[in-house]
C-alpha cells in the first residue's frame, strides 16, 4: 500500500454532490432500458472517479447527511422547512450509488443526528491537527468558512479551486467572514432569515467598511458613514433585527468540534471491489466503465503491483575527477542507466545545467554537481572537462538510456552540444501506455504508486514561492541526496514497468515502436522552434489597435456616452437597462450575462453587441498573440 501519510485527506460532501447531480441530469434524463433513472449515479461516480485519480493516495471520505433532525432543528424549527421532499427519482437513486462508492472502495459515514457539513469541519480540523492538507470536494458556498492555509475547497462540477484568496476574489470577504456574510444575508436554500433589507452589495459594504457582525455591533455609529445606499438607516435595522443576527450567525456556523462516533484514523482506503462494482455498472447500464474494468481483470496480473523489497539505498557525490571517471567506467560496463540532470528552470530554453545523476543499479546511486555557486560551496569538477568526458558516454548508441521525462533532459543537454542519443526507455511513457488513469505520470506520484516510496519533493529543499531557491543555490549535501534519488527511483521503475509490459506484448510494442522513438523528433522540433517576424507583428498590433480606437469610438456613440467596454458591470447597465435590450441569459449569481455566446445572439438584432464582439476579438487577438509573441522569442535562438 502506497504511503499516504503525506498525502491530503481528502472530504467529499456527498449530500452536496448528490442534488447538484441530480438536477444537473435532469434535462438529459438519463435512464436504463427498464425506466430507471440514472443521471444521478452517472454524475456522482464520474465524480468519485476523478478524485480517486486526482488523489491517488490521499485517504477519501464521502459524508452523507442523515436522516431526521439535528441542533439547529431545535434551536429554529423552521430551517430547511421550506425544502421539498426528495423526488423520488433521486430518492431510488441514492442506494445505488452508496452502493458503487464503497464498491470502489471509499469509505462512506452517515453520522446520526450531524449534518455532513459538521462531520466534514470536525474531521477537517482533526486532520489539520494531526499536521495534514485537507481537500473538502463540495459545491457548497458554506464551506468556505473552512477554508485556511491547509484546508483547500475544490468543485469537481465546474473544476474550481478556492484558496484563501480565491475565497476573497469570488466572495468579496475571507473565509473569517464567510459566516458574517452569510448570517447578515441569510440563506435561502437552508431557510436562514439573515437581516431584513440585507443583500449581497449590502453585506459586502458591511463587512468591507467595518469588519465582523460582532465588530458592527460595537460600532452601529460609523455605519452611517459607509455611504452605501441604505447606510444611514442600516445601524437602526441592525438594532432592531440583532436577535435575527446572531440566530443567523449560529445557524451558518459549521461546527469543527462535534463528538463523532467515527475519526481521522477511520478514513481508510479499503480494497476496491472490481467485480461488485462491475455487476453494478452493469445493473445501470455503464458499459464504457465496465468494458475498462473488463480491461483491467484481463490485466490484473501484470499491471498489479509487486510488492517492493526494502532497498537499502548508498548515494555518492561525484566532486573528484577519479569518482567521475570510475562511474563512467562503471556505467559502460552496466550498458544501461538511468540520467537526470537538474537545473535552474522548468523552461528547457533557460535552464541552466548544475549538475548530472546516474544510476545502473536499484538503491546505488551518484551525483555529480557541477555548477553550484552559493557562498562557501566546494570546490566541484571542471564544468567542461565534466561534460567532454560525459559526451562520449551519453551520445552513444550502443549503451542504453532510460529517464523520467527524458525529453526535457535531452532537451537542456543539447544546448551544451549533447546529442543524448541510446533512449531504451522514459518511465512517464511506461506508465501511461501501462495504465493511463492508474496515477499520475510524475516520478512522485508513480514512486508512491509502483514502489511504495515516498520521495523528497523540491520544495523541502527550495523552500515555496518568491524565495524559492534555485537548483545551484541548495546546498550539495541534501541536493546530492535528493538528486541521486531522482535516478535510484526512475531506475527502480524503470525495471518494475518494464517488467510489467513484458508481459503484454501490444503495449510493449506500443512503447517501443512509437512512443519512444518520438522522443528525439518531439525534442528536436520543440528546439527548432518556429520563426516569426516581430516587425510584422508590431505592424498588426498599431493596426489593431487603431481600430480598436474607431471601435470605441463608434460604440461610445451608439451608447450615447463613453463607457468601459471591457467591463461586463458597465456593459450589462447600457445593454439591459438604458438600452432596453432583452436579457436572454442570467449569470449564477443572477446578474445579465454578457457572455460571447449571448452577445453573438443579440448582435443578429442589435449594433452595440456587434460592436463589442468585434472589440472583444481584437483585443484578445492583440494581446494574446500580436503583443505577446515578440516577447516570447527565444534571445539566443531567435525563435519562438
């Protein structure tokens, strides 16, 4: 079993998912060839499939509300009252997919009396304790009180992401005050009065002007001074409605300290259950999932995963011309090895080379650094002698090469006149021909998987963000480690994956015959690069830009006075409400969309949006392409 103690846990709402699910299908209405509704289950397992894949080694919960009442129940009897009943065609729905998700071997709680939204926060705060990220899978807006340096909200409905900052660019407020927010506007899906005369802008001016509602409770006097609209009599209606405030504020409140019949150490990733889950897919008519399923029980031998003896691990640091020389002696003699190098850049076209790792042999590895210049760095081999006794070796054909990603490294090689040339094999490729959606194809994520290793990741090294080190600023000790590391783990999987393509003999061909051989072409042509003439492109851009400025000009006069055109606030006030033209689609917030498929319809009838489309594709063509393109040419090669 992969190790997962580094891992995020990760927390779905399942009850969340479960409606959203549902009405998202409902147009569709998907059913079995007997009648029986399936959109639901459709949507929530392809759900549960991309976490799984996502988040191939994170411990996954999936957490259900209970039936019947809880606290806020009982302290206002009329939340939630005014939801309807669960139609039935959810309601004959929800067995199966409990069904399906522990078929696919994820835990799933229902705590008697909790709401899933207080299960998730106290098992988000335990995590949070315990030193883990939390990931809290939902598309509730509630969440995001929950939201903190570790705990991340992701909606796998619309693919969003909500940070701490993301949770102030959608909402206005921080997650500290998503409770505020939520209480002084209320709620309608769960019935939370809020404040009367209260609404989203209100909320907002509230919380951005003075802060908190206990903070506005301290300081009604200011709140005159906001200038919002309603601001002189909002201190008043806040007095008057403070019972409703803090009823609200309660009621919004996801509680992180509920006394739990289940904890952190109870969510575990079981066994999956291929065969129930296959008759499930079957029962439902999903014959995509089990035709794959099908596929991988004919494979099972093979793509399984062995189980991984203990490897003792002795790493070198090559800063000896004598090292350098025994190693390349050595690796000659294996006839095969696995290289990396390691750099300043992602970006190939920049990187700088600081140093080279070998390994021929699981758990014996080398490093040889080259070019790391910090203050009080060791006195390493001779940049250039190291690379002409290196050339020989790493060119010939007849001694075998094997990396993680060997593109790239052919790549940053061939700007030191390097033509890595002997490919037997790339490790990323190995993986994604063997099972494309077992686990992602990055060395980490396919050590944890293949091997049961947990590998050191660059950034325990490099530190996060603007002060992130660069390769040749850590020193050689742990970079040392770190990278013969790199070259013990794509040699070990180097011979694990090979060995399970051994015995599928398509596959292998696959690997072999195509993907491996397009290595140096794909390397070859992204260093050729293409040639573009900036001159030409400038040319375009005052072009553009020129009519850009008519653009402007002709819109601003069909409007009648100038406006901002690349602001959909401004554009829905002159479309919808001065011009009087018809709002045919609203945003999910409510507001009129502006959106290009909106503008495209209503410019069949009317000028203004056929002015804007236009304006709209000119500046993205400008900066996207005419603008930018000149920038993003290389200084050495002269290309792009």
């Amino acid at each position: 079993m992969a190790d997962s103690s580094n891992a995020p846990v990760v927390l779905v709402d399942g009850s969340s998912y479960l409606y959203r699910a549902f009405f998202a299908s409902q147009q569709a209405d998907l059913r079995t060839k007997d009648g029986r509704p399936t959109g639901a289950i459709r949507l929530v397992t392809s759900m549960m499939r991309s976490l799984l894949k996502a988040y191939p080694n994170s411990p996954i919960a999936v957490i259900f509300d209970a039936k019947g009442k809880t606290f806020r129940d009982e302290i206002y009897s009329e939340y939630k009252a005014q939801r309807p009943p669960m139609p039935d065609d959810l309601r004959s729905q929800v067995e199966p997919i409990h069904a399906i998700i522990k078929a696919m071997g994820i835990p799933l709680f229902v705590e008697e009396g909790v709401e899933a939204d207080d299960v998730i926060g106290t098992l988000a705060r335990q995590a949070e304790a315990a030193d883990r990220e939390v990931i809290i899978s939902t598309g509730d807006k509630d969440m995001a009180q929950l939201v903190d340096e570790r705990v991340t909200l992701i909606n796998t409905m619309n693919d969003t992401t909500l940070d701490p900052v993301a949770v102030v660019e959608k909402f206005g407020v921080g997650p500290e005050l998503i409770i505020d927010f939520l209480a002084l506007m209320g709620d309608k899906v769960d019935n939370i009065p809020g404040v009367p005369g209260v609404g989203e802008k209100t909320a907002l001016a509230l919380l951005q002007g003075i802060g908190s509602i206990a903070d506005l409770y301290q300081n009604l006097d200011k709140i005159a001074d906001l200038g919002f609209r309603g601001s002189k009599t909002m201190a008043a209606k806040l007095e008057e409605h403070r019972e409703m405030a803090e009823l609200s504020y309660l009621l919004a409140t996801i509680k992180t300290d509920v006394a739990l019949s289940i904890d952190l150490g109870d969510i575990c990733r079981p066994a999956p259950q291929p065969e129930v889950l296959a008759e499930l897919f079957r029962e439902y008519e999903f014959r995509t999932w089990v035709a794959e399923l099908e596929q991988q029980g004919e494979q099972s031998v093979s793509i399984a995963k062995p189980v991984q003896p203990a490897i003792e691990r002795h790493y070198e640091t090559l800063l000896e011309r004598a090292q350098l020389e025994a190693w390349i002696e050595k690796l000659t003699s294996a006839g095969c090895f696995a290289v990396d190098t390691e750099t300043t850049s992602l970006n190939y076209m920049e990187a700088q080379l600081v140093g080279v790792s070998f390994c021929c042999e699981a758990g014996k590895a080398a490093y040889l650094p080259l070019a790391h210049d910090y203050v009080g760095a060791p006195e390493q081999v001779d940049f250039d002698w190291a690379l002409a006794q290196l050339k020989p070796l790493l060119e010939s054909r007849e001694i075998l090469k094997v990396g993680q990603h060997l593109k790239y490294d052919m790549n940053v090689l061939a700007r030191y006149n390097i033509n890595l040339q002997g490919i037997a094999s790339d490790t990323m490729l190995q993986s994604y021909v063997l099972n494309s959606t077992a686990t992602r194809h990055d060395m980490d994520s396919l050590a944890s998987y293949y091997l049961d290793e947990s590998t050191t990741k660059f950034e325990e090294l490099a530190g996060k963000g603007k002060k992130q080190l660069t390769f040749n600023q850590i020193e050689i000790e742990p970079a040392s480690a770190y990278a013969a590391e790199d070259a013990d783990i794509t040699w070990r999987l180097y011979e694990t994956l090979s060995s399970s393509l051994g015995e599928l003999p398509e596959l292998k061909s696959l690997l072999s015959e195509i993907e491996v051989p397009l290595v140096p072409v794909l390397s070859r042509i992204e260093r050729n690069g293409a040639l573009i003439d900036p001159s030409m492109l400038a040319q375009q851009s005052v072009e553009i830009e020129a009519r850009l400025k008519e653009l402007e000009q002709e819109a601003y006069e069909v409007a009648g006075k100038p406006f901002n055109l690349s602001s959909p606030k401004q554009l829905q006030v002159i479309l919808f409400e001065e011009q009087g033209i018809p709002v045919i689609k609203k945003t999910p917030k409510g507001a009129p969309s502006t959106a290009e498929e909106v503008l495209q319809e209503l410019a069949l009838e009317y000028p203004l949006p056929k002015l804007i489309i236009e304006h709209r594709g000119l500046s993205k063509l400008k900066s996207t392409y005419t603008d930018k393109l000149p920038t993003m040419i290389d200084p050495g090669t002269k290309r792009l």
